[in-house]
C-alpha cells in the first residue's frame, strides 16, 4: 500500500513574522535614504574651502539652515554642483582663520540611533504585550488569540500512528465493523456498484480502557489517508463562538485532504443533550458548537471521502439529534473482552516481556474476568515489575497473581502492625468469608486469603473469582453473595463472640446487591416484576434526558422495599451463621492457620476444602 507524506504543520506565527519584516522594511529603507543623500550631486567641503570659495566668487546661491550652509556652484567641480559645509560660529572661524589650516565641522550621523530610539521600545512592548497575553491565553487553554479560531486537531498518516489493525486484539466484532470502513476508503467504487455509500459517522461505544482510541488509530494506519484527531473537550473554550469556528475549520481541513477521516475522542464533552436539566441554566457556548456538529454533519457529501469516528463511554447524556441515521450511521459496542479476547490482549502484550517455558496465558485470563484492554496492559506491565524486583529471568505464573493482587486488593502494608486481638478478629473474618464460600454449592473458586493489609483500608482480602465469563445471574447466586459478605461478621460474632468495624466494606456491598434485587431486578415476590430504580442509566432520546424524573414511589411502597431489602440482609446472615456453626472447630482451625502463615493459597484452601466435604459428609 502506498503511503502518504508526512503533512507539515502549518507555521502559527506568521501574524508576528508580518510585523517583523515591516520593521526591517523601515529600517532599510531610511538607510537607503541616507546612502542617496550622501551620494547624489552634492559633496559635502570643509568650512575653510567653502569660505575660500565665497571670497572668489564660485558660488552662485547659498541657502542656510540652523546647522548646515549649501552653496549652489557656479560651474561644476568633479561632477557635483552644490557644496555642504557645516556652519562654525564666527569667532571660532575667525581664530583657527589666524593658524592658516583648513578645518571643518563634521554632522554627526544619528539617524540608526533616533531611529531606533523610535522603533526599539515599540517592539519591546509589543513583543512582551504578546508573549503574556499568548502565556496566559495558553494556561487558560485557549491557545494563541491569533489562532482561536482555528482547528486544534492533530493530523497523523500511516508512518506517524504506527498503530495497524494487528495491534488490536480481543474486539473482534468491533475490529470486523471499522475494517469494512477502511475498505470504503480504499474501494469506493466497489460498493458504489450497487447504490450504496459510505457511511457518514462510526460511534464508539464502551466502558473506559475497552481500546476505543486504538480502533480509531487502526483504522488511520491502514487506510493511509489524513488522519485528523481532536478531543471534544478542545472545542469548547472561554470565548463564544470559538467552537463553532473550530467544527468549521476542522471540517474544511478534512475535505481539502479528502479522503480523510475526523476522529473526535470523548465525545461526550461536546456532544450533551440540549436543553438538559433546564433549571439549570444554559451553556451558549456548547450549544452553538454542538448545532455547528450537525450541520457540518448534515451539509458535507458522502461522496467526498470523509469520514466522522468518534468514542465516548457515556452514550447515554449524548444529543438525540447527533445519534439519528444520516450522522453518526453505525454504533459500534467495544466492550470488556471475554476469556478468548483477554487471551488475544495478553498475547498481544506479552510480546515485550520474557515469559516463562512453562507460563500458560489462558490460566492468567481465566484469573482476570472483568479486566478491559487497557487493565491486561496494566497487569502485563505489573507483572514484568514484579519479576524484575526478584531479580528473575523470566516472568511466571507467581509473578501474575501478585500483580492482580496489586491491582485488585491494592499495595501491600507490612509495615502495618496490628496487636494481637485485631490480628485474630482478622482472621477470623476472612476465614468465615472462606469456609461460606465453600460450602456453598457452586459457588466461585476461592483463590487466595490474607490477613496482610492491602490498599487504604483493607486490614485482609478474600480473591474469590468465577472460573468462567457470567453474563447472567440468577436470584441464587446473588443471595450466595450476600452470604458470603456478611460471613466474615458471623464468623466474628460465632467465635469471638463480638462485632467489629472490619465489615463495613462487606455491608455496603451486600446491601447494595440486596437493593438491586429488590429496586432494578425485580426478584422480590411480594413486591412482583416491577422496576423502581431511578439510577438506571439514560437511554438517548428518553425524557429522562430533559431533566423529567421517573414518576415517584409511595411511601407505602418504599416501606415494602425497605423490608424485603432488609429479610434478604438478615435470612442469608443466619443462613452464614448456621454453616458456621456446623463448622465450629473447623473455623478455629482454619483462623489459627491463617495467624501462623499469614496468606493462603490455592493448595492450602484444597487441603481445607476437603476437610470440610469430609465433615459435611460425617454431618
């Protein structure tokens, strides 16, 4: 394929170079004006010749000035007809007439110096005046007051990217939607065959970190065309009107290169419904940019070879005009990858470290569910961290799982000393959250705990992970949740025989599973299939986008609410303590162990399972 030259920016300072050059105009041409004075039919004599030519009768005229007397020649001498001669006050003249020398007065050439006496502070000033104007314009994120009005955006081809779709794994389908957009670059005539054309607009949408900004780079390194890339945000500055005047700029710099492609990042910053939240007031500014985006949108031709990308992670506060056929086209979801698509990132960017022979990747995404493109990054990157620390030669296995511990439970304390009851009280609880865990039937694998401090305020942490991708989830296993967070303060009120303030990560968590239940799922049977969650994300085009609220609920209903959130909270609680108590000594034991060694991992947790089977078994 061949590929374009790099585009040179533009120069930004041409208005200052303009001023620059007038000064050097000036200042050449008052030279000139002297050089020719100097050089013209007039030579200037000492004032002794131009007395002597006086007494004989050679000049014809004389004319005086307050400094200068210029005396017009009866017959030329050497080629000049008028004589200069600098005045000198008559005494003087008289006595150096009596020393019978010649003398003369010399004009001091001031010119250069009154000229730039002149011109010199002037551009001093001027030049200072715009270096802070331009400074504070640039702090404030305007830019050159100049330049306002012109397009930020930065303009890359093939070579300046470095990014094909080769770099971009585990969003297949999203990958499979913007190849077919470079083909329409590359093959217009191909699908203009049969009457169709090229799409106007590509949304991307998607969770944060999901790769979003990469697709679009892809998609300028393997069309090979201009490439213009701006954030939503840059549109939008102090003055009015300077985003509207930048949506044009942008747009007539894209169609001069067409074919070409517009990328605006974080659409959202531009793009919100108008007239959301009307009690709030208005933003002139935003609006008048955005109503610039449609109608650029709107005006352009589709055969022009233009083409609008565009990503933003909340669709849902999006203008219902920007997402209507005839803008944005096509809604592409890049969304989290699953066990395959992790796999493919982490293949991806295992390439820059050495792996250990005997490292299996699958094992390393089947560990991370969840995990977008950009936190497999993290963790490929945490992991090589982790290895080099320990002075290894290789990346393992070991050096993964302390990396996801380092992103998911947080940087360990060590240095956090807890006395001897607190250290129990941990133990205890984390054990309860295990032993619940398993003896819950299919329940999530339990991969390590801990009585380690990690993160701001976790004093220990329970790594319990499917072992597979979950898209649904029954009413079952979100009560096996909540048990298993409310385990740990049973296990501290079975053994112990007090709470403690460790559970308040836990409580939050349940109650707030138990209210979705209720609220947004509908899984409470007195209640019945009803929703009354009002924190459900906005659907583009809904009322809910011109500030209307979903109607209200009764009192009589949200104290129905209340209970069945609260007889959620309190069966899965006993339902804890009553495996707890059937595995009493059990719990003991495991809460000494995890005193002893500190962390548990997946062999231990293997050795403790079977000793609960074999009790349950014996029960």
């Amino acid at each position: 394929m061949s590929s374009l030259p790099p585009i040179k920016p533009e120069a930004t300072n041409r208005p200052l170079m303009t001023v620059v050059y007038l000064a050097l105009a000036t200042l050449t041409l008052i030279w000139l004006q002297g050089i020719f004075q100097g050089t013209g039919s007039t030579d200037l004599v000492p004032y002794s010749q131009f007395e002597q030519a006086l007494s004989d009768g050679r000049i014809q005229e004389v004319t005086v000035t307050e400094n200068t007397l210029t005396g017009q020649l009866k017959e030329a001498v050497n080629g000049k007809t008028r004589w200069v001669t600098v005045r000198i006050e008559p005494a003087l003249a008289a006595r150096l007439d009596s020393f019978k020398v010649p003398y003369a007065r010399v004009i001091e050439t001031t010119w250069m110096r009154d000229a730039l006496n002149l011109v010199l502070p002037s551009l001093v000033f001027f030049g200072l005046w715009f270096f802070l104007i331009r400074r504070m314009m640039g702090q404030q994120g305007a830019g050159s007051f100049l330049n306002i009005g012109k397009s930020k955006a930065k303009v890359y081809v093939m070579q300046v990217t470095g990014v094909t779709f080769a770099d971009v794994a585990g969003v297949d389908e999203a990958k499979q939607e913007l190849m077919e957009v470079v083909d329409f670059l590359k093959h217009p005539q191909d699908y203009g065959r049969l009457g169709a054309h090229t799409p106007k607009g590509v949304l991307l949408v998607g969770p944060p970190g999901t790769g979003k900004t990469l697709l679009a780079k892809a998609v300028a390194g393997e069309a090979g065309v201009p490439f213009f890339s701006m954030s939503g945000s840059e549109f939008v500055e102090m003055f009015v009107g300077v985003g509207a005047a930048r949506v044009r700029d942008l747009f007539e710099q894209a169609r001069q290169k067409a074919p070409a492609i517009i990328f605006i990042d974080e659409l959202d910053a531009l793009g919100r419904a108008r007239g959301a939240f009307p009690g709030l007031g208005g933003h002139d500014e935003k609006e008048q940019t955005l109503n610039q985006l449609l109608a650029e949108m709107d005006g352009f031709d589709t055969s022009s070879g233009v083409i609008i990308l565009a990503a933003t992670n909340r669709p849902e506060i999006l203008d219902p005009a920007l997402l209507r056929a005839g803008r944005f086209d096509r809604q592409v979801l890049v969304d989290k990858p699953d066990k395959k698509g992790r796999l493919d990132i982490l293949k991806v960017h295992a390439q820059k470290i050495s792996l250990d022979a005997q490292l299996s990747l699958e094992a390393v995404a089947a560990m991370t569910p969840g995990f977008s493109g950009a936190d497999l990054a993290n963790l490929v990157n945490e992991a090589a961290i982790v290895a080099t620390r320990r002075k290894a030669s290789s990346v393992t296995l070991a050096d993964f799982t302390a990396a996801i511990e380092r992103i998911v439970a947080g940087l360990e304390k060590r240095n956090r000393v807890l006395n001897p009851k607190e250290r129990l009280t941990v133990a205890t609880h984390e054990m309860g959250h295990v032993l619940v865990a398993l003896a819950l039937p299919d329940g999530d694998m339990v991969h390590k705990v801990s009585i380690v401090a990690r993160g701001i305020g976790s004093l220990g942490y329970t790594i319990q992970r499917p072992t597979e991708d979950r898209y649904l989830m029954t009413r079952e296993e979100l009560e096996r949740k909540i048990c298993v967070l409310l385990a740990g303060r049973a296990a501290e009120k079975l053994l112990l025989g007090h709470i403690s303030t460790g559970a308040t990560d836990d409580l939050a968590k349940a109650t707030q599973i138990a209210r979705e239940m209720v609220t947004r799922f509908g899984m409470d049977e007195d209640l019945g299939c009803v929703s009354h969650d009002s924190n459900r994300p906005v659907t583009p085009g809904m009322n809910e986008v011109f500030g209307q609220q979903p109607p209200a609920v009764s009192q009589a209903t949200l104290q129905r609410m209340d209970a069945a959130i609260d007889h959620l909270m309190s069966s899965n609680l006993q339902r804890a303590e009553s495996i707890l108590s059937q595995n009493r000594d059990l719990l003991a034991r495991g809460a000494q162990q995890l005193l002893q060694q500190e962390t548990l991992d997946a062999e231990a947790l293997k050795v403790l399972t079977a000793e609960l089977q074999k009790e349950q078994s014996i029960a």
